[in-house]
C-alpha cells in the first residue's frame, strides 16, 4: 500500500509557528486588525495622594465696580449717601480742597478774570470806534459833528434799526467772548480736583467757543422768552392804566385808579421777577457742568440739568439755600471793605477838588475808580473761588444717582 503524501498544508502552519516562536515578542508584527496591548503604569489610590488641594478663592469686585444690575445687564444708578452727606459733603469737599490749593487756584481764578475783562475791555473799544466813525460819517469827524451825527441817527429810523442790530450784535460777541473765558474756571475745577496739570486758559478757551457760541444764543432766547410775560404787565398795566387816565379826563378818581394800576404793574412785575430769576437759576445751575465737563449738547446738556433739578429736589433746594448763606458770609465783609475804601476816597476826592481845583480831584476819581475795579476783581475771585469747587463737587455728588 503506498505511502500517504505529508500534509504541505500542516508542515507550512507548523512551520510558520516554528518561526513565530523563534522570533522575539517585541519584534512581533500583529496580524491586520489586532491592536496591540499599551502597557499602562498603575495609578497611585487616592490614599497616595496626600497633598492638600487649595480652596478657590472668590474674587470680590471693589466698592466702586459693586452696582445693583437691572433686567437686561444694565447697571443701575449709584446709590446716593444719605441726606447730609449729599448737601453737606461739597462743603467739606471745598474747604478741604482750598485748604490744600488755594494760593495757586485762586491766582488761577484771578488771571481767567483779569483776562475775561481784558477781552470785554478791547471788544467793547472795537466797537465803540467803529460807533464814533460812523457817528462823524454822518454828521463830521469834530465833537459836534459826532454829536449832530447822532441827531441825523436818531431821526432816520433805518439807521436807527441798523444801530440797534449792531448793539445787539456787539452785546452777543463780548459775551460770547466772556463766557468762552470765564467758563474755564469749570474746567479748570475739575483739572486741580482730578489731579491734572498743565491747564492753559486761551487754549481751553479756544477749545470750548463753539460750544459756548450755541450756548449763548440759547441762553438768550431763554431769556427773551421769559420776558414775554414781563413785556405783557408794562404793557397792559401801564398802557391800561394811562388809557384809563386819559379817557376819563384826569378826574381824581380816575388818576387814583391809574396811579394804584401801575403800582400794581410794578408789584407784579416785581414779583414775577424774581420767581422767574429764582426758576431759572435753580433749572440751569448744572448746565454748564453737564455741558463742559459731561460733554453734553447745548441742549441735552439743559435737559440733564433740569432733570437732576427736579429728580433731587429736596436736596438741591437745601444746597442751594446753604450756599447763598456760605456766599454771603464770603462776599458781605469784602463788600463791606471795598465800601469803606470807595468813601475813603471819594472824601479825599472831594477835600482835593475843593483846594487844589478840578484838575487834580479828576485824577483822584481816576485813581479812585481804578483802585475799586481792582477790589471788585479781587471780591468776585473769591467768589468764584467759593462758589465754583462747591457746585461742581454738589453736580459730581447726585449726577451718578440719577
């Protein structure tokens, strides 16, 4: 019987089994589709781990990032101190700054002063020059041609109108003028209380002219609006009262009449006055902050002022009332001072003209008005000095509660 053929099949497996095992584990290649096992380093028990993990301290906001959130994310107003600290805390705020500044805040004050007056001063000659020329256009270049130029100006009513615009104009311009000055003070209060230096008065005058040029002209319609009522009483109590007069022949009664309508048109006028004063003044006494500082609008900057007037009534009225008392005793000895001085020398006037003539007793009066203009400067400065810082930190105080 001859003998079966060996398996090929079987030798080749046994074979390549023989080489597998021949050849070191490492070096091994996994059939396709075989992941070959990672060893992985054992992981200690939490027992092992025996250094302490650090709590998570909570970040606390400063004071002044905690504010109360409204629906929506918005952040609400600041809540405002209470009723004392809101009107008192200005004047402290103002005694202890001029406390620490107030030799080079107020020579600051001084020089804006000086140099509003200096501006009034040569726009007011500018204008009063350009008056005379057309003055002795009209009638001769000689002290009575200037004066028989101002008869043919009086009795040419086109030339009356023109004259009156150019008043008007010029009394827009020096203003406008004076304010751009005099406004800088409010900017350089907030420079000396925000801790800035290297305040220039022209420069900041420059910057603020065309802001101040839309604020004069609303100021002024303001004002020529509230004189309507006040136009209306002259004309119905006094054009009422003489026509009344007139009509009636001049009799007693009639003249009694008359007389008490025109008192009475005084009494109002009197009194509407003053309430309208007093409205105005306590409605725009943040404007120019709000303006200025803010960086409002004309406009806007107005209706921010009237809004924190009305939104704090209680502690804006109290303020406003303990700052006139605080102006008062600042400018009432001062006033008192420049009073005695203006008799003083006016007495030396009148004793100099009586035994030296009039030549030398004009030269006192000169002297004499100049010395006044200089206290009057000197008093208003202080003022300023007074008035200013302390408004300003009042307007800083409610303007974030609102």
């Amino acid at each position: 019987m001859p003998l079966k053929s060996p398996n090929k099949k079987g030798n080749e497996k046994a074979d390549v089994k023989k080489g597998k095992a021949d050849i070191p584990p490492a070096l091994q290649v996994p059939p396709i589709g075989a992941v070959r096992p990672v060893a992985m380093k054992p992981v200690p028990p939490p027992q092992a781990m025996t250094a302490p993990i650090a709590p998570i301290k909570q970040i606390q906001p400063s004071p002044a990032a905690q504010t109360r959130m409204q629906p929506g994310g918005i952040p609400a107003p600041k809540e405002a101190g209470s009723l004392s600290d809101s009107v008192l805390k200005p004047f402290n705020g103002m005694l202890n700054f001029l406390g620490k500044r107030i030799a080079p805040y107020y020579l600051k004050l001084l020089k804006i002063e000086v140099l509003n007056l200096a501006v009034a001063f040569a726009l007011g000659l500018v204008f009063a020059i350009f008056f005379v020329l057309l003055l002795g256009l009209l009638g001769g270049f000689t002290i009575l041609g200037i004066v028989s130029g101002l008869g043919a100006l009086m009795a040419s009513l086109p030339l009356l109108i023109i004259s009156a615009l150019l008043l008007l104009i010029a009394i827009f311009v020096i203003s406008w003028a004076q304010n751009s000055v005099q406004l800088t003070s409010i900017l350089y209060t907030d420079s000396e209380m925000s801790g800035r230096t290297g305040f220039s008065i022209i420069e900041n005058a420059k910057a603020i002219s065309g802001k101040i040029f839309r604020y004069v002209i609303v100021n002024l319609a303001l004002v020529a609006v509230l004189c309507i009522p006040a136009i209306l009483i002259l004309l119905v109590g006094f054009g009422g009262s003489l026509m009344s007069m007139g009509s009636s022949g001049g009799s007693g009664s009639s003249a009694l009449l008359g007389l008490g309508g025109i008192l009475l048109s005084y009494v109002l006028l009197f009194v509407y006055g003053v309430i309208a004063l007093v409205l105005f003044q306590y409605f725009t006494q943040f404007w120019v902050f709000e303006m200025l500082i803010a960086n409002r609008g004309v406009v806007d900057a107005l209706k921010r002022s009237i809004m924190l007037a009305c939104r704090k009534p209680v502690e804006t009225i109290l303020f406003d009332i303990l700052f006139v008392v605080g102006l008062a005793i600042v400018t009432i000895p001062l006033f008192i001072v420049s009073f005695i001085i203006g008799l003083i020398f006016t007495l030396v006037q009148l004793a100099l003209g009586v035994l030296s003539g009039p030549v030398l007793g004009i030269v006192v009066m000169l002297l004499m008005y100049f010395i006044r203009l200089v206290l009057n400067i000197l008093i208003f400065t202080g003022s300023q000095a007074y008035s200013v810082p302390t408004r300003y930190l009042f307007w800083k105080g409610i303007k974030d509660t609102v």
